[in-house]
C-alpha cells in the first residue's frame, strides 16, 4: 500500500502563534494544509476567510486545500483560486448545479472536490464523476473541529472505493474528522488516500512527528 496523502488542518492551529505552526508545517511529511472555510449559515460555525488565506499562502509552502462549508460557493470560486487554493472543495449539499460548479473549479486551474456529510449517500456523484479529482468523505458532522470520529464512515469509504472501481473513475478518497492515528490504519485499508487531522496532530506533545504518524500509519 502507498503512503497517504496528509493534510493537518489549519482550525486546530495556534492563531496567535501561526508563524510558528506554519513553519512547523512546512519542516513536516504534511502533502497539504487544510484551510476550513465556514459561514454560519451552512454549518453552524463561522471560522476564517480571505485575509486569512492570503497570510497562509505567503508563508505556507505546502499546497493548499480548501474545504468550503459555505452556501452558494461559486461566488467565491474565483476568489479562492486566486487565493492559493490547489484543490477547492464544495459541499454536494450546497450546490444544486454540482457539474457546473465543478467544471468551473477545473477552468480555474484548481483540483475539483467534492465533500459529503455524514448522510448522505455517495450514489449520488454517478452523473458527475468525469468533473471530479478529490471526493472529501466527513467523518464527523461538519462545523467544529475535535468531534468524535463516526464509526460509520469506514463502510462508506468501503462502499466509495467500490463504486469508483466500478465506475473506472481514479478519484482521490480524502476523510476529515475525528482522523488520529486510532483510526488511520483502517481507514486506509477501506480505500482512502488522504487524511485530514486537525486536533490529533496540533494537540499532539509534537505535532511534525504525529503527522509523520500519520503518513506511515498504512504499515502494520
Ligand atoms: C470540521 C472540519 C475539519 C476539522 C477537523 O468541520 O471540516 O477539517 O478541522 O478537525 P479534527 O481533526 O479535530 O476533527
Ligand atoms: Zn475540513
């Protein structure tokens, strides 16, 4: 098995000390950093948005995936890509033209992603599966980070991995929530290639070595 994808999410960071996180970012094994963008509306959480953005991408060497938990988001696409982002997730839940919102984040330049919340069923990418590169499963419900990981989640990456083979379609498999290094293994083992972590790597005692972890956890 290859090794995974990392990617520590940016929400779990010290804001006061982001120079240092970020530096710590850019010495570590991470493959991204994950920027959470939330507006109060569809998730019930509002975090951080384009200053914030143009601060990470000045100083952060790792590519940058954004996971926008926000309504309407092909208002922003192009703000974000011109913001820094490498990959660019919507929420199935948030865009009812999904192939034209992915097809733009494409025309940007960026990776076009897709997030699903914990219900909803993945049958549901069978006509859009040609526009996307990264399918973002959560893991927990989205808002907040430190959540207790849903169980649930390895049948249904299980079940993705399944439906993508079937459907000849070489997207990536990206989980965020509750990610530690107690459920890594597993989740790898049902298909996924990258991990988002937020808490159980910045909570760690040294998170470059809990992101190293983290990227060798495919080993027995
Ligand atoms: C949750 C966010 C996650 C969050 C993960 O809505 O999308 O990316 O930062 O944090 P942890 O790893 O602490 O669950
Ligand atoms: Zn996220």
């Amino acid at each position: 098995m290859i090794k995974p994808l990392i990617a520590p999410s940016l929400l779990a960071a010290d804001f006061a000390n982001l120079q240092r996180d970020l530096d710590l970012i850019n010495r570590s094994e991470a493959d991204y950093l994950h920027f959470d963008v939330m507006d109060g509306v569809f998730v019930p959480n509002i975090s951080f948005g384009f200053p914030l953005l143009k601060a990470v991408h000045e100083h952060c060497q790792k590519p940058l995936d954004v996971h926008l938990m926000i309504t309407d988001p092909d208002r922003y696409l192009e703000a974000f890509a011109e913001g820094g982002a490498s990959i660019i997730h919507v929420h199935y839940e948030a865009c009812p033209h999904l192939h034209r919102t992915l097809s733009r984040i494409r025309e940007l330049g960026c990776q076009a992603g897709v997030a699903l919340n914990p219900h909803t069923p993945v049958a549901g990418l069978i006509d859009v599966l040609e526009q996307i590169d990264v399918i973002l499963i959560m893991s927990v419900n989205p808002g907040f980070g430190g959540q207790a990981f849903i169980p649930h989640t390895i049948q249904k990456i299980a079940g993705l991995k399944q439906f993508l083979l079937a459907n000849q379609c070489s997207a990536l498999i990206e989980v965020d929530g509750g990610v530690s290094l107690s459920n890594a293994q597993s989740l790898l083992n049902a298909g996924a290639d990258m991990l988002v972590a937020g808490s159980s790597v910045f909570n760690a005692p040294d998170p470059s070595v809990a992101i190293t972890q983290l990227k060798n956890s495919h080993l027995p």
